[in-house]
C-alpha cells in the first residue's frame, strides 16, 4: 500500500520507538502535522519557541539516553534551530531535527519562508540531508537516527520539502550500510595493555572523567577502574555524575572553576587518565603550563580528540565502556600491581590539598547566599533529582555545590554554554522521566531567554522546578569587569527584571520569593511537594563571585580565592 | 610544511561545501583543490594542497577522516608519488620576442593550443617547479592571462617512503 511521505515518517518514527517530539507547525509542515493529528503512538509537544522545542529535545535525549526528536517549519521554523542544535552537537548529543523546506521545484528561487537550513546548518550538525525524492525518506531516517546515536553521537539534520511529504511511495525499512562510516569501538589491545603497565608504574595518577564516560554509559567501569586501582577521579563540567560525586575518590570539577584540590593534583600528577573528555580550554587552562609533569593515557571514540590540544603518550581510540572493560581486566589478570602504600602517600597530598582549601563560601544570616540555596536543593532532593542549568555563575555554582551521584543528573549546556537552555531541557527531561524531581537551575537574565516554555510546562501539567538566584545582573559577566575592567560594568545590570512571582502566575503556573536565608528551605519545601509548574525567585546577594577561579591563559593552579583581593599576577588579562 | 591531500568521496550533492567550511571553519588554508569523477561515478577523487605542522596536518587528515562522505584520506607526501599540474598561459609577445616564447614553450615540452592575431596560448602540464620555472621566463614577454587547475596526485605502485 501506497503512503504519503508524512506517513512514511511517522512510520519510521514508529519505527525507532520515537514517543515524544518536540515541535512548532508551519506553512511547509501541514501535512505532517495533519497525520500526527489522530496519531496514537507518537505524541507532538508543542513548545512555544522552535529553539526550546531543540533544547526540549536535547533535554530529553540526555535524560533518557534515547535520540531527541524535533520538528519545526522552513525558514524562520529553521533558523530558529540553530542554536539548539550547535548546543547539542558542542556536547555530542543525538538529536534529530526535522526542518520543513520549500517545495523542491522552488528551492533556490527565495520562495516564501525559504531559508538554506542544510547550509546553514552543516557546522553545527553531524550529518545533514536533504530529500529529494520520498523513495529515499524511510532510509534516510533510519539512516540519521544511526548516525544520530553511533561513535561520537551528535545531531542530525532532515530538510524536508512539502511535495515530498505530499509524494507518495511503498514504505520501506532497508538495511542501511554506510560505506563512509565505520566508527572504531574496540580500543587496540596492546595500546590497552600498555596503559595498564603505565598505571601500575605510577605514583600520582589521576583519572579525569568527561561527557564521554555518560554517553557510553560507562560509569560502572570508571568506579571499578578507581576503586581497584585506588585513583583519584575528577571530572570536567560535562563529566559531572560520571563518579559518584560523594565518593572519597571524587576530586569534584577541575578547570576555570575547580576545586583547588582537583587542580593541584593535575598539576602535581605523574599520570594522567584522561577519559572521554576534549582537553576544552575551560578545563586545561594555559595549555603549555598544564600537568607539567604527567605522562597522558587518553581514551575516546573521537580520533580528533586525541592530540588537538595536548600531547599524548598512549592514544586510545574506542567506546569508554568496551575500553574500560578490558583495561579493567588486564590490570586484575595480567599486571596485578598491589599500590598500597604508594597510593597513600598520593592520596594523603591530595587530601592535605583538600584540608587547605575546600570548596567552601562565606555564609549569611541577613542574605541569601547562592551556594546555600544549591546546598538546600542538594539536601532537600536528597541527591535524587534531575538537574538543569542556565550558562553564568548559576551553572558554576551548581557544578561545584551539588553532588552528582548518578549519571545524567545534571543537564548542562557545556561547550557552548547556552543561555535559555535550562528551562526548555527541564521539559524534556520531565517527559523522558514524569515521576522524578526535575529542577532548573536559572539566572535572572538566562530564564527570560526562554520564559516562554512556561506555557508549555503548565500545559502538559509538568511539575518543573525553577530556582531561580536573583542577583539582578549578568552575574558572571559582572565578576569578569569587577576583576579584569576595573569595575566598570558596561550593560550588564539588569535594571528591570521581571517580577518572576508575577509571571509565573500569569502563565498559570506557581510563584515563591524568598528574600533571606531563612525562607529558603520553606519555599523549597513548598515547591518540591506541588505537583505543578514553580518558580521560585531566590533574592541573593548580587555581589557574590564564584571562587576559586582561574584567569583566562593562566595555569590551573594559579587561582584566585574569595579572601584574596589581589589578583595572582597583576599583569594577566583578561582573554575570552 | 607542504602536504598534497588525497581523498575518495561519495559523489554527493553538498560534499565539496562540507569539506571547503571545514578547512575554513578551522582555520586551515588550502592552497590549491582539484576534483573529479573516478572510473566508479559514485565516488570522486580530491586532491588538497594545504599546510601546516605535524600537529595540523594530523588533525586535517582525521577531521577529513571524521565527515561521513569522506571514503578514503591519504597523505601522498608520506608517499612516493607523482605530481601533476596543468596550465595555461596566454602571452602577447612583441614580435621580436615571439620566437622567444615558441622555443620556451618547446623546451618545457609545452604546446601552442591557440594562436591569434596578438597572441598565443600555450599549455604546459608537469610539477610545480616546472610550471613556476616557465611562467618566471614567460613574465617579461607579456603574459596576459594564466589558469592553473590545481595538483593532482597519484602514489608510485607499491613503494613507501
Ligand atoms: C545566549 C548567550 N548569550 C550571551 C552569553 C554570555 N554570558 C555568559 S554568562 C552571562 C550572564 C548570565 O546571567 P544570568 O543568567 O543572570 O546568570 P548569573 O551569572 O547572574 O548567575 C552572559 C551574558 C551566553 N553564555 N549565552
Ligand atoms: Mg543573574
């Protein structure tokens, strides 16, 4: 039987156990909306904005591990995507957008709402199509949901042009085969092996854990790897819930804004375990002057990883989780080192280290102190809730107050640090997972970038949490000019901010507000038991910075603290 | 340094943009590009010339490696291999000169493939010194009109370097 090419793609979408897409109609998508209309398989959520339908999507994928699905109209439908999805291609996440087109006779005429979303798109995409013919539409799906989810995961784009959702053809489910395309999973043995004989041999390893580690679902390796070995492990931003963030091993975050201790250690370290993770600037600081000491395992599924930032002593090509296995097993079976007393004497420096400088901030009785409020959340969710974060001192706070046990607790844009992308993600993390607590993590100014999404939170009845910490400026670019521009604080005030209270109520949803200390752990309470859409607007005080910090183009260990007014090095400017 | 790229690609709508926004996108220069169908008219054949480091030079080959329609990369400069490259050249030589600008063409085993009231048009195929080492001597009769097609490249049969 014939099907029109809307139907062929809710079939295929079927196909791929596709629940939940996140989308905005348009001229171009008609068709398609039409036969979701009485669809029962597979639901649309209609965000409110084309980029939150994307982070929604986004949001969804990290949460659950499936690909995120989204689907919007040509031209501005389109465009309006892009952010999304270089958000998600920056952290590798498998993402699907679905991008109507013009027809294909006016493609290339600038015909109404026309836009080159496959151009426009193909830097910040893995892979990019655009169908011509509704013969190929079923192959390509499945072809861009392997892509999608395969090696190094991240999004893929499908330009669709009306005619072909109109055209109509058998429906098929081919075997697909990417001649191009053979990502390497299994790390080469012997390169395995003498990472394990270089592990043995050392005296001050430490693992650092990254985004790869979660997405390969490899976190049960990593801690038996750390726990059998006796190797500290600290994580990058996108690493966070990788280790358990509780564990006496864990170091917490290094880099820009690490603990003290994470970045002694690298810094003082003989080994370095580098695990699915890129050497990112925010990570290595001054690149000459990182781990001066430390030979490098690097293990990722990403050849280009290896060696574009730093040197590398043993370059390990494959999937984290098959990698780990094996290094696991050649450790316990073949090298069989005993550390014992080795490893104490490394791991008690680190924990003088620890004992010097722990990741601590002033309190309050009068203001609301930030890192108390993350403290509280952390408390009152018990650890067991899904987190979201906005991009400015509220995502930094969180990675360095919260505890991530788990993987894919903490939803965070790293790589390209999107503002607007809490919100929408919580969304999607709330319907990969309805029964769980999803809280987002907001700034005064990166909430209203996509305060919109409020609609569809209460619409769909979801019990998102949004905390937000109020300190009526761009925080983090206020502390950059307090710092580095002499105080001089060019537009980053945000003189009027909206009465979240207010607005939250006038979407339906729920608003607290909390001035001082003590109302926070009231309102928190409050907010976790309502199963509705709430805003909480936390009051804090606007002149706290986020420390330690290190400069931009200083080394790692050259880092600024809370009490030190001065700066390290009078001299280092600022680079962004 | 120098490095003469050499890539099998899936003949495809959009493969040349993706590989020109990489180079741009990350800053790498290409001096020069040529491509063309093989004897499979589904897959063509790139030639690159770029440069860089070491460092550079591997990153290219493995983001090269990393976009889905790229088959096969190779550096030929780890190779032995032969270069070619074509050009054309149109002079317009005083008519002292004119004898001058045949017996050049004739030494560097070039061919007249047109010739008109005021000028000739010579081509010339071989490496790269060969073409510059002509086009040098060319300079002072009068060129008024050069096209160069870019390198191609092919590896000697069996031999590493
Ligand atoms: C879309 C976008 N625009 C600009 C920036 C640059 N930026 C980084 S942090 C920041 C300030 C964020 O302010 P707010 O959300 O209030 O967070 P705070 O730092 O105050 O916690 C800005 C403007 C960005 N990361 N993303
Ligand atoms: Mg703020």
């Amino acid at each position: 039987m014939k099907m029109s090419g809307a139907e062929i793609l809710i079939e295929s979408l079927k196909k791929e156990g596709v629940k939940h897409i996140f989308g905005y109609p348009g001229g171009v998508v008609l068709n398609i909306f039409d036969s979701l209309y009485d669809n029962k398989e597979v639901q649309l959520i209609l965000t409110r904005h084309e980029q939150g339908a994307v982070h929604a999507a986004d949001g969804y994928a990290r949460a659950s591990g499936k690909v995120g699905v989204a689907l919007v109209t040509s031209g501005p439908g389109a465009t309006n995507t892009v952010t999304g999805i270089a958000t998600a291609s920056m952290d590798s996440i498998p993402l699907i957008v679905f991008s109507g087109q013009v027809s294909t006779m006016l493609i290339g005429n600038d015909a109404f709402q026309e836009a080159d979303i496959v151009g426009i798109s193909r830097p910040c995409t893995k892979y990019n199509y655009l169908i011509k013919d509704v013969k190929d539409l079923s192959r390509i799906v499945k072809e861009a949901f392997y892509l999608a989810r395969s090696g190094r995961p991240g999004p893929v784009l499908i330009d669709l042009p009306k005619d072909v959702t109109v055209s109509k053809a058998e429906f098929t489910w081919p075997e697909i085969d990417i001649r191009s395309y053979k990502p390497t999973y299994e790390g080469n043995k012997w390169m395995i092996t003498q990472a394990a004989h270089l592990i043995a041999k050392s005296k001050k390893p430490v693992i650092i854990a990254g985004g790869g580690v979660i997405l390969s679902g490899g976190s049960k390796e990593l801690r038996e790897l750390a726990e059998y070995t006796e190797i500290p492990v600290t994580m990058t931003l996108m690493g966070l819930g990788s280790f358990p963030g509780t564990h006496t091993l864990s170091l917490g975050m290094l880099g820009m804004h690490g603990t003290y201790y994470a970045n002694k250690a690298v810094q003082g370290a003989d080994l370095l375990i580098a695990i699915g993770m890129r050497f990112d600037d925010r990570v290595t600081g001054k690149i000459d002057a990182f781990a001066p000491h430390a030979k490098i395992i690097h293990i990722d599924i990403d050849p280009t990883s290896i060696r574009k930032n730093v040197r590398v002593d043993i370059p390990i090509v494959g999937d984290v989780k098959r990698v780990l296995t094996v290094l696991n097993k050649v450790l316990k079976e073949e090298v069989k080192e005993q550390w014992g007393e080795v490893r104490k004497a490394w791991l008690r420096q680190i924990n003088d280290w620890r004992q010097e400088r722990p990741m601590t901030y002033t309190h309050s009785d009068e203001v609301i102190k930030p890192q108390f409020v993350i403290e509280k959340i952390y408390e009152l969710s018990k650890g067991d809730a899904i987190i979201t974060t906005e991009v400015g001192q509220n995502q930094m706070w969180t990675a360095q107050f919260y505890k991530f046990d788990k993987p894919r607790t903490l939803l965070t844009s790293g790589g390209l640090g999107t503002m607007g992308y809490g919100f929408p993600a919580a969304i999607g993390a709330q319907f990969a997972h309805p029964n769980k607590l999803v809280i987002d993590i907001a700034g005064d100014g990166s909430i209203q970038m996509n305060i919109q999404e409020l609609a569809t939170a209460v619409i769909n009845k979801l019990p998102v949490k949004v905390a937000i910490l109020n300190n009526h400026y761009l925080g983090m670019v206020r502390q950059w000019q307090e710092l580095f521009f002499n105080e001089r604080y060019s537009y980053s005030h945000l003189d009027v901010v909206p009465d979240f209270v207010k607005v939250a109520e006038a979407y339906g949803a729920v608003g607290f507000k909390a001035t001082k200390p003590s109302e926070v752990e009231p309102v928190l309470k409050e907010a976790f038991k309502i199963k509705k859409t709430v805003f909480m607007d936390f009051i804090i005080d606007w002149k706290e910075k986020v420390y330690p910090m290190v400069p931009a183009g200083a080394a790692i260990d050259q880092m600024m603290f809370e009490e030190q007014k001065e700066k390290p090095e009078k001299k280092l400017k600022a680079v962004k | 340094m120098r490095h003469t790229i050499s890539l099998l690609v899936e003949n495809k709508f959009g493969v040349l943009s993706r590989i020109a926004g990489l180079f741009s996108g990350r800053g790498y220069n290409i001096e020069s590009l040529s491509v063309g169908e093989t004897i499979d008219p589904q897959i063509s054949v790139m030639t690159i010339v770029t440069s860089g480091d070491d460092q550079i030079i591997e990153q290219i080959t493995k983001q090269l490696n990393k976009l889905i329609d790229v088959i096969k990369v190779v550096d030929m400069t780890e190779l032995d291999h032969v270069e070619r490259e074509m050009v054309l050249i149109k002079v317009a030589p005083r008519q002292e000169d004119k004898a001058e600008v045949l017996r050049l063409a004739e030494i560097f085993r070039g061919r007249v493939v047109d010739s008109g009231q005021k000028t000739y048009t010579i081509e010339v195929t071989g490496d790269e010194k060969k073409i510059e080492a002509i086009v040098e001597l060319l300079k002072p009769m009068g060129i008024k009109e050069f096209v160069r097609t870019g390198k191609i490249a092919i590896a000697r049969e069996g031999i590493k370097k």
